[in-house]
C-alpha cells in the first residue's frame, strides 16, 4: 500500500452501470495488487443491512446467553473436522496464544469417505455442530441464509476479480466446484481484564508465549479471498504495511461494508499479483467491552491441486515486481505459524489448509491426527515427544 494509510473503498454500485463499470474494475486491480485488504460497500447482496445484523444478533446470543456448558458441548475437540466451539486460549497464532473465543461454521456437509489414510485431509470438511436448537432457535437458520448469501456474492465478486485482473472468461472455474464449501467464524474478543481468569491454557499450549494484547496473532489468511463484517465498533483490526518499515494499519469498521482480504490460494494463483496481507487483531482497550467479528472465508475445491494461472498479463507481472522491490526487508521478519504456501505441491490443496488446522488448534489434532500433528508441527521447529 505505497503512500496510504487507509484501506481503499470500492463502491459495487458502480457495477450497476457499464458507463461506471471500468471506474469499478481499476479501483478493484489496485486494491488487489497494492493492498491486497480493501473494504466493499454496496455490495450486490438483498437486503444487506437486515441480513448482517441477524448474523450479529445471533453471535452476541451464542457468546452471551448460551450457557458454558452448552458451548462445551459442542467444542472443536468433539469434531475431526475442525468445526465447532474453541474455547479461550485454545487457538495458538505466529506460535502465541490467541485472546479471542469462537466457533467455527462452514457450508453443511457430511462426512466425507475416507478410502485409504492418505486421504485423511479430506476430514477438513464435515458436518457442523449446533447449538442447541431449544436456546438458540434461529442460530441455524440464519447462519445457513448468511453463508448462502456471501456464498452467492462470492460467486459474483471473483468473476469481478477476474475482470480486473483481465483474465479470460473461466479462468477461475476450475478451482470452485458445485456446493463449494464456505467457512465462517463467529468470534469474540474479550477485553483482557474480563479474558485473565477464564483463560484455560491446554496442556497443548502450555509453553506457548501469552501476549495480552493478542487478539489474534500477525497471519495471512490461507484462502482465496475473505469477507469479513466487524459488528462492532472496535478500532482492533489491522494490517501490516510492509513497504513502510512494517507499521500498522488500522482498519476501522465503516457501516454496511464488507472488509475483503486476499488470501494466500488466490496470491498462489496468480503468481503474487494478488497480494495475501499481514494482519492481526488487537484486544478490545479496557472499558470498550467485547469485540465480535465474522469472516466468511472463500476456499477452493480441496481436491484440486495448485496450479498457477497461466494467462497472467506481462503488465500485472511487472508491476508485480516493480512493487515488490518496494518491500522493506525489516518489516517482514515475523515467523509465521502459518505456512508460507508458495511451493509447487504436489498434494492436494486439502493437505495444505488441514496442515494449517492442525497448527491452530492442537488439542484438535493431537485427539484426532497424532501422527500428522507431529510431522507437522516438526515442519515448524516444535518436538513433540
Ligand atoms: O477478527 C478480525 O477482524 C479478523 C480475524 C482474522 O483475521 C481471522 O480470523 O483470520
Ligand atoms: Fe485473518
């Protein structure tokens, strides 16, 4: 982001129109090429105001009125799909502890048939576990409609991304198939002082650093692309701006808008011309109360495997390097617990987001995948005995 300190706004209703159209897909290739974080307002989706606050209604219902016991039982630890309740302290980001609490939704899906233990990644997608029905009637039906309705929106939104990174008609098809699977999260940042006694540190995580400031550690998501909704007013959010020493950028929500990031799949996929951004979430100051948030994360067909695009224009590539020659070394020294996913893999690209499932919720993978949990956490310098 050379020369900015705020995110770009892209107005979709300039889709409406072919005379504002070409304002709309060069506003989009900037912010996807420079930035890499922008916010979206207007999007195409009915009745949008309504439909963000039902989902925000029933996140402050799940965190605030089901009882404890009841998010117990529907803990991540109890799925293989990593889906489901994660507890305070549960959630280890750039290999310090997460100060945030959530559950983990996707795109309702059975069990998948594993046929031989190579194919044990596939576990990433599954069935969801709700709550209780009787407390929180509505939760289902209006997570369901949520994930349909960014869902369609996403369908719509990487044909634009498309456009503007002029590349040819379908040139995305063929990593999306029918009912691909969308994930989401409800999640809430408590303030530090209300987090300290509830923090219930794993045996899994004993060892790993706490920073009370760390709502969620520095990380590039690992998906096509992410819409984020920031239901509260809470100034937490931010993003690393690595041609200027690493400083932070602060990402304050704006009313009715989407915060659409890129993901480290669509930088893969177009050889870095998209550009996957560093961010991390502050926890809330004291007095502020709890921060909710909820990202939909896009992801691609799990069975495909990484293939980058090949009809890339010569332009987009070299302002690719014109701007990472911008990047200043310092400010990208952080370790990552999430894997840097630039290497021709010739697994599938299942294996690479069920690797970094294992590294975020160890107690998960330590139940259900021992064996991988171990190699894959040596991949990152951690010995498990
Ligand atoms: O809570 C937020 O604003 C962002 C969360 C995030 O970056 C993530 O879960 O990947
Ligand atoms: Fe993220």
């Amino acid at each position: 982001m050379p020369g900015t300190k705020s995110l770009p706004v892209i107005d979709l209703n300039l889709a409406l129109s072919e005379d504002t159209k070409p304002k709309l897909v060069e506003d989009l290739r900037r912010a996807l090429t420079e930035v890499g974080f922008f916010y979206v307002i207007n999007p195409p989706i009915e009745n949008f105001p309504q439909l963000i606050n039902g989902v925000k209604e029933q996140a402050f219902k799940f965190f605030h009125d089901l009882p404890a016991d009841e998010k117990d039982k529907i803990e991540m630890i109890n799925s293989k799909h990593f889906l489901g309740y994660t507890r305070l302290g549960n959630e280890v980001t750039s290999n310090k502890v997460d100060i945030r609490e959530q559950i983990d939704l996707a795109t309702e899906l059975p069990a998948p048939k594993i046929a031989s233990h190579d194919e044990i990644w596939k576990n990433i997608e599954g069935p969801n576990l709700w709550p209780n029905q009787e407390l929180l009637p509505d939760f289902r039906p209006t997570i369901e409609n949520y994930l349909e309705k960014v869902y369609q929106f996403s369908q719509w939104f990487s044909e634009l991304v498309r456009e503007a990174l002029q590349l040819p008609e379908g040139a995305f098809s063929k990593y999306f198939k029918p009912r691909q699977q969308c994930k989401m999260k409800l999640i809430k940042y408590p303030e530090y002082k209300d987090a300290e006694s509830r923090l219930d540190l794993l045996p899994e995580n004993e060892g790993v650093p706490l920073d009370e400031t760390q709502g969620c550690g520095p990380h590039r998501d690992s998906d096509f692309l992410t819409y984020l909704f920031q239901a509260t007013a809470h100034e937490a959010l931010q993003v690393q701006d690595i041609y200027h020493s690493g400083e932070w950028i602060t990402v304050p929500p704006i009313e009715n808008s989407l915060v659409v990031n890129v993901g480290q799949t669509l930088e893969y996929l177009t050889k870095g011309v998209c550009h996957a951004t560093i961010h991390r979430v502050i926890t809330p100051r004291n007095g502020s109360g709890d921060r909710l948030s909820i990202p939909v994360f896009q992801t691609i067909d799990v069975n495909c495997y990484k293939s980058q695009l090949k009809d890339i224009p010569q332009e987009l590539l070299d302002l690719r390097d014109k701007r990472d020659k911008e990047i200043k070394g310092e400010a990208i020294g952080y370790q990552f617990s999430v894997a840097d996913d630039t290497s021709e893999d010739v697994r599938p690209v299942g294996w690479t987001v069920f690797q970094n499932r294992l590294k975020s919720h160890r107690n998960v993978a330590a139940k259900w995948y021992p064996k991988e949990y171990k190699d894959t956490m040596k991949q990152i310098g951690v010995f498990l005995a």
